[in-house]
C-alpha cells in the first residue's frame, strides 16, 4: 500500500497560464496539510485536482497507492467544504447533512440518525429542522461540516472554510475543525491564504507561490528555518537585511560578524532574516546594535510591536515581552536593537 494520499508530478495549464507546475507531495494517515499561499498561487486548483472536479495536465493522484486520477469525483471517499457554504436553501439542515447519505442510498431512519449525530459533534443538537436561512454565518459553516464528514470519509478537503467568518469566530472554528478531526481520524487538506490559521492548525504546511511549491515543513520549521525570502515575508513578519561575505567576515552594513559555522561561504550575498522577537534593546549604542527612531507602537496585550526606522537598515519591526523591567518606548524616541546571529537565517536574494 502506498501513501494515503499522493500527488506525483501534477501540472495544470490553462492555455499560456500554468496554474499549477511540477506538483508532489505524499500525505500520511490522519495527516493535517495546509496549503497556504497567496490568491492565485494554485491552492484551489491542486485541491480540485485532488477531489476530481478538475483534470491535470499531467501526473497522478493517488489514495493508498491506488491512482484515482480519472476516478470520478463521487467514487473518491472525500468530504469537501468550500468557502461558502453551498447548502441547499430549501432542505432543513438534517436533509442537507443526510444528503450525502442519501446519494449513497442510506436509508431515511439511519440517515436522520447519522444527520443527528453530525450535527450534535458540531454542537448544533436541536437545529435540525431549520432552514439554512434562519441560521447565522457561523453556524451554516458548521451545517457544511457536519455534511462534508457526516459519512465519514478517509479525506477531507477544505478550502478557505472560514474565510467569511469574523476573527473570534473563526479562531473558535479552528479549534472546532480540529477535534472533530482528531475525533474522526480522517486525513484533512485545508486551504488557506491565512499564515496565522496555517500556523495554528497544520501538522505540516505547503507553502505556495506562482502555481509551485516554495517550501513544505511543520509549522514550526516553516516559521524558524524559511528556506527562501518569499516563505520568510509570507509567514509571520520578518526583517530582511541585507548582508554578504567579504574576506572571511559577515558584513551587514557597517557592522562586521564572524561567520557562522553553518553560515554562508566567501563571495555570499544575499539577507539575513530575523524575526520581530529576535531583536532586543540594546543597553548601549555602538557596536553590533543597530541604532534606530522609533515611529509607531502597537499593544499586542502580553507584548509590544514597534516599528523603526534605521538610517542603515531602513523599516524594522521588533516585538518586546511586557514587564522586561523597562519602559514602554513611544513615537520619536532613539533607541538600539540588538541581536544574536544564532537566530539569523541566511536566505538567497
Ligand atoms: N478555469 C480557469 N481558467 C483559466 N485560468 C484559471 C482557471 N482556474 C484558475 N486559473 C488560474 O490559475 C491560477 C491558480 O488559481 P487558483 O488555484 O484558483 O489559486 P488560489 O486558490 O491559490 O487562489 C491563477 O492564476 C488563476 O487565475
Ligand atoms: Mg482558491
């Protein structure tokens, strides 16, 4: 048996446009994968490719090994959810969560028993006899869950499920949609041009750019290791500075290192890449801090993220813990940034 869910080589073309090149990736049994990425970066295409509703130009998709590339969309054992919510406006909400038990021939009495239970692990008990108009947003995207898994498939496949939801509701939804997943065990594909969600929800996230794959890896290598300047600015905030190796010595402006023993070679250009909590003031100017004017503060409630502006670096953005024993600093004021190189990432461009 291969993979539970493969993709090997996919390639999608519309005329000139490639929406989607040299796609492949294998996703384990239970398996959380986000593909995250900008509008038009491919995401929905690889998914529909996946669910059968679009053909690629090339390569395969396969579930347990087993290709399903022209297998009908209906034979593939997989839940979708899309952004919006698709019911149906004339059923009440236990008929539009029974209806895909009802495409495979359930009878009513299981189907309605199945529906409850649905809706009962969405904590929408006693809404079944309602018509989708006379719910809230919120709650129609739970009625489309409860459908998309109420037959309980091996893959389920969303994409951007919440984007039309507002923030508290949708942070409650991420928590929702994933212990209904750990519940169920089925393998999920979630879409999102969201980091924060993919950060929050993802065992692993694909990050995409221009129809490719840029970089795959667990949340937490994702936003430590970036392995290019696109990955670095899309997920979480980042300072690009630009630096190179001269003569044996990292050189980032004025301001000389010894190079790291990971670090980059001699003739090396290219940015280091720090993030917003990296930075530290600095007790005194000078040196390897790097002298900056505050221009704007935001309360992030346990921290602080300030914006700076460095005659050598230019726009900085550093976060600070509150209660570090010292004062908030406000608009105007000068300070220095330091930081350890250890924390750096050496990124191409
Ligand atoms: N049916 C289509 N015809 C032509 N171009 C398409 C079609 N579907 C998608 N595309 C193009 O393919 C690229 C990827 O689209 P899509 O997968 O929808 O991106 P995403 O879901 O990441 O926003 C975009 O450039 C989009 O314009
Ligand atoms: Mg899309």
């Amino acid at each position: 048996m291969g993979s539970p869910l493969s993709f090997a080589g996919i390639g999608k073309r519309y005329g000139d446009v490639a929406a989607l090149t040299d796609f492949s990736l294998d996703v384990a049994a239970g398996e959380f994968v986000t593909f995250l990425g900008p509008s038009g970066s491919g995401k929905t295409t690889a998914l529909n490719i996946l669910a059968g509703f679009i053909d690629p130009t090339e390569g395969e998709v396969a579930i347990d090994g087993v290709p399903i590339t022209r297998l009908p969309s209906d034979k593939r054992n997989i839940g979708m959810v899309f952004q919006s919510y698709s019911l149906f406006p004339h059923m009440n909400v236990r008929d539009n969560v029974g209806f895909p038990l009802r495409m495979r021939g359930v009878v009513r009495a299981r189907r309605d028993h199945l529906a409850e239970a649905a809706l009962a692990m969405v904590r929408l008990e006693g809404f079944g006899d309602r018509k989708p108009h006379e719910l809230s947003g919120g709650q129609r995207q739970r009625v489309a869950f409860a459908r998309a898994v109420v037959f309980e498939p091996q893959v389920l496949l969303m994409d951007e499920p919440l984007g039309a939801l507002d923030l508290k509701l949708r942070e409650a939804m991420q928590d929702e949609i994933r212990q209904v997943q750990r519940r169920i065990g089925c393998t999920v594909i979630y879409v999102t041009h969201d980091q924060g969600e993919a950060l929050a929800m993802s065992d692993r996230i694909v990050v995409m750019s221009g129809g490719r794959i840029a970089q795959v890896g667990t949340p937490a290598a994702i936003y430590d290791q970036p392995q290019n300047t696109f990955v670095a600015r899309f997920v979480g905030e980042t300072n690009l500075l630009p630096a190179s190796v001269v003569e044996g010595e990292l050189r980032l402006g004025s301001k000389v290192f010894a190079v790291p023993a990971d670090g980059p070679g001699v003739g090396w250009q290219g940015s280091v890449a720090l993030r917003p909590e990296h930075f530290a003031r600095a007790t005194a100017a000078g040196g390897q801090a790097i002298s900056c004017t505050i221009l704007d503060v935001a309360f992030h409630g346990g921290s602080f993220r300030y914006v700076a502006e460095s005659p050598e670096f230019g726009r900085l953005i550093f976060q600070e813990q509150r209660g570090q024993g010292h004062e908030p600093l406000a608009p105007g004021q000068a300070t220095a940034l330091g930081f350890s190189m250890d924390k750096a990432v050496f990124l191409n461009g």
